[in-house]
C-alpha cells in the first residue's frame, strides 16, 4: 500500500463511514518517535529536502526522515531553518 521507505509503511488502515455513508480507507498515523541524529546540515537559500535527502540519505523521497529528525511532521515547518538535523541512515 506504502512505499517501504515511507513513514506509514506498516502503519496499518482502518475503515471510517462519512456522514454521507461512503466508506473510506484510513491510515493508522504512527506515535512520534526519537530519530538518531547523524549530524547537521546548513541549507543554502532555496536548496530543497529532497536534494538533501538524496545527497545524505541516498533516497531523495525519505525526505520525509529530515522531518522526523526535526520533530516536523509537516515538512514546510523546515522552510524557515538554517539548520536541519540529519538522521542516521537505517
């Protein structure tokens, strides 16, 4: 259902019924949780998550990991820091 990189990858779904009476698929969302830190990264103006996850992570789409690393579940929230934590690669 997820790719196996991506934070919801075992999550897990569950079925909710709208007021309409449609039912949909919902993901289970994970608890945060405390992502090992390998070290910093200065970003550069305009430089992009998926730049820097591919360079240290080696998967330009588990930028989604810089956001754990920076307790940032959405990754705008990392827009505005010079500074961005890099976690260690799995």
């Amino acid at each position: 259902m997820f790719h196996p990189t991506s934070r919801y990858a075992g999550a897990g779904a569950y079925e909710v019924t709208r007021p309409d009476g449609t039912v949909v698929l919902a993901t289970r969302l994970p608890l945060p949780s405390e992502v090992p830190v390998a070290g910093w990264h200065r970003r550069t103006e305009g430089e992009r998550l998926d730049l820097i996850a591919g360079h240290y992570l080696e998967d330009p789409t588990a930028s989604w990991m810089l956001g754990l690393a920076n307790g940032a579940m959405v990754l705008d929230a990392l827009a505005v820091r010079d500074l961005v934590a890099v976690p260690r690669r799995v």
